[in-house]
C-alpha cells in the first residue's frame, strides 16, 4: 500500500490542502497536482461518481503524487468497502450525528481488531500479490484516513462523545448543511449559525484534534489558518465558476465603444 502522505504531514504538524473534484474526469486531477495540492476529495456524495469510474481517479492520483480521498454519499459499510477498495486512502463520512454514527464509520474503513472492513485481494491490496493480506491490513489499518463532518446541529450536542471514538482523523466542518439543520438554509452568516460554527471549532481544536473545512476565499482561508485548522478543501466547480465569469467579464469590458 502506498503511504498516505497527506496523513503524514498531517501527523507531522503541518497544514495540507486539496480540491473537491465534482466528476469522473481524471484530468482534473491532474490538474490538482500540478497545481501543488496534497490531496483531491473525489465527491461520490454531490457528484455522479461511481465506484468503477473511481478508480481512475485514484489512478490518476497516483500518477501525481496525491492523496486520493472519497466522500461518500452515506454512512454505509458495503458502499464504503467498494470504494476503499479500488484504492482510495481516506473516506469522508457526511452526516456523522452521533456517536453511533461515528463508530459505524470506523467500523467500516478498518480491519480486524478495530474494525470489520471486508477483506480481499483487491486493487487496494495489490489484488494479494505483493504482500500477505495479514501484513496489508496493518499497513491499511495505519494509512488509511477517517475524515467525519460535522453538519448538523444534532452532531454538535454530540460532538464530545463523537470527538471520543478513536480512529477519526479530521473533524470537517459542513456549513451549509449545519444551516440547514437550524432551520437556515444556506445562511452560513446567519448569528445562530456562526455561533453554531464557533461552538464546533472551539470545542474540537480545544480537544487537540484536526478540524477542516471548504472555502473558495483565500482571506478567508488565511483566518481559518490563523484559527488554527489544518486542512482546507476548495471546490474546483467554484473556482472554475468565478475564473471563467471573470474572464468574460474581462472581455466584455474590453469592447471598444
């Protein structure tokens, strides 16, 4: 199994960032890694990314030194197993409410003594050939990551005990679904919500553990640095978005009148 490195440097102390990669196009990747990004999320939650067309992403990951996570659409351990298995090296676990939830989630990515995951010889283990599936599971069991969000205001009268179960690495922040939760759609400046937000931030990094979030602004980026946070995610759709708007505008403006 290759070594997680974005698990490495978390472990290290050091900040990492990557991109939320939207569809089954393994040259956004690409593009993540020549841009200098650690890790890309492949969204198999909002995105139409299916298990088989994962697996290329995570190819191409491979190919340019990144760390290829998956957030998956929901808390299911045979969903999981699918993914985990063409190769990717940390799941993304939404809508991790309780402490239940959490364990099931660890449950699910790691093996035997702390977990059930299946077992095979899949592209995950080298399909059995390199090494003895009993030394791949050690290795798995230490480099694969557990990253839960944290989006619902249920998860927040929940989040010590949820901060409790051992194996997560990354508690990331879901904004707008936690605004949603409130009664806020999309109303991430809303007073509750903030306090909400405050409430969650304080209480993980008070407990010396790793909280990530998503955000497109790099003012803001640099304030949740400055906060404390140690993994950023942007979203490409956005950028790309707002990069393509600003060009045209660009254009259009230089018309000659």
């Amino acid at each position: 199994m290759r070594p997680n490195l974005t698990k490495k440097k978390l472990r290290e102390g050091q900040c990492v960032f990557g991109v939320f990669i939207p569809m089954a196009a393994p040259r956004l990747v690409e593009w993540a890694g020549l841009a200098g990004f650690d890790y890309v999320l492949i969204d198999a939650e909002h995105g139409p990314i299916e298990p088989a067309a994962c697996e290329d992403l995570v190819r191409a990951a491979e190919a340019m030194n990144l760390t290829p996570l998956v957030r998956v659409p929901e808390n299911n351990d045979k969903l999981i197993l699918r993914y985990l298995d063409v190769g990717v090296q940390g799941i993304m676990v939404p809508q991790v409410n309780t402490v239940e939830d959490a364990e099931r989630a660890v449950q699910a990515v790691k093996y035997a003594p702390r977990g059930r995951r299946g077992l095979a010889g899949s592209r995950a283990a080298s399909y059995g050939y390199r090494t003895s599936l009993s030394d791949y599971t050690r290795r798995a069991n230490d480099e694969t990551m557990i990253l839960v969000q944290i989006e619902n205001i249920d998860a927040v009268k929940a989040l010590d005990g949820i901060m409790g179960v051992d194996g997560i690495d990354v508690f990331e922040l879901g904004q707008a679904d936690l605004s949603q939760s409130m009664g806020y759609p999309g109303e991430t400046g809303h007073p509750e919500v903030l306090a909400a937000i405050e409430t969650i931030v304080s209480r993980v990094l008070g407990a010396g553990k790793i909280i990530g979030d998503t955000t497109n602004d790099p003012k803001a980026a640099a304030g949740c640095l400055k906060r404390g946070y140690r993994m950023l995610d942007c979203s490409l759709t956005g950028l790309a978005i707002r990069a393509l708007a600003s060009m045209g505008d660009a254009m259009r403006e230089s018309v000659p009148h």
